[in-house]
C-alpha cells in the first residue's frame, strides 16, 4: 500500500459517500416513504434521526466502504475509468444483490419495490466509484511513474 492507495480510497470515499447521500436525498427518500414495509412508528424507532447519528461510526462505514472498492479495483488490476466501470459493476451487483436481497429475505427493512430502486441505485453509485478509483489507480504523473 502506497500513498497513491490512501489518496484514492480517501477520494472514492468521499464520491461514494456524496452520491448515496444525493441518492438518498432525491430519490431513495421519497421510495421508503411510499413503499415501507412497516408502519412508520415502527420504522423511526429502527431508525435514527439525524441528530441522534453516530459520526464516528458513519466514518467508520464510509472510510470501509471507500477502502474496500478501492482495494477491489486494484487487486482487479483496473487503471482505467473504463476499466473500472466494466469491473465495478460486476462487483456491485454482486455486492449489492447480497446486502439488499439478503436484508430482504430476512428482515422488514425494505419493501419489495423499495429494495430494487435501492438496488440500482446502489448498483449505480458504486459503479461509478469504482471507475473514479481505476481511473486514479491507473493516472500516471508524466514526471514521475511507478509501478503500485
């Protein structure tokens, strides 16, 4: 592991992050309210607000998350966006089908329709992280090349 490792998974940490945020603000949201699987005290006492988060513990995930799609694509040998898209989406859907499908099967976190829009959004987002990361992976500086 390098400082180009750390640089990228800190850099697909913060894509990753920022667009299930987006996803979740625009999209995600609004499904969960219209398809719950519970009743909606039931779900806000699954669920925390906001203000009750636990940061550390969302840096936590997040950072793991960030690290491991980075680590994926490099041990793929990715070094391009391209590359990263072809690979990152076989990755996410494997990936995701087993956390979105197991959940599904074995809990009342999501609605049906709930957990498919989940799915490809999830799908989608680490998809394109995953080409963020192989494009970074693969960048070589013109002044000084390495072999990661």
């Amino acid at each position: 592991m390098n400082k180009k490792f750390f640089l990228t998974g800190f850099i697909t940490t913060v894509v990753n992050l920022l667009l299930h945020t987006a996803a979740y603000i625009f999209i995600l949201k609004d499904v969960f309210r219209s398809f719950p699987p519970v009743s909606e005290e039931f779900s806000n006492q699954l669920t925390r607000p906001l203000d009750q988060l636990i940061v550390w513990a969302m840096v936590v995930t997040s950072l793991s998350m960030g690290f491991l799609i980075t680590l994926v694509m490099k041990w793929a040998g990715t070094n391009n966006f391209v590359s990263g898209l072809k690979n990152g989406f076989v990755f996410s859907l494997l990936f995701w089908g087993s956390v979105n499908f197991g959940l599904y099967a074995s809990s009342n976190h999501f609605s049906q329709t709930a957990v498919f829009v989940d799915y490809a959004c999830s799908v989608t987002i680490m998809t394109i992280a995953s080409a963020v990361a192989a494009w970074i992976l693969g960048y070589r500086n013109t002044n000084q090349i390495q072999n990661d």
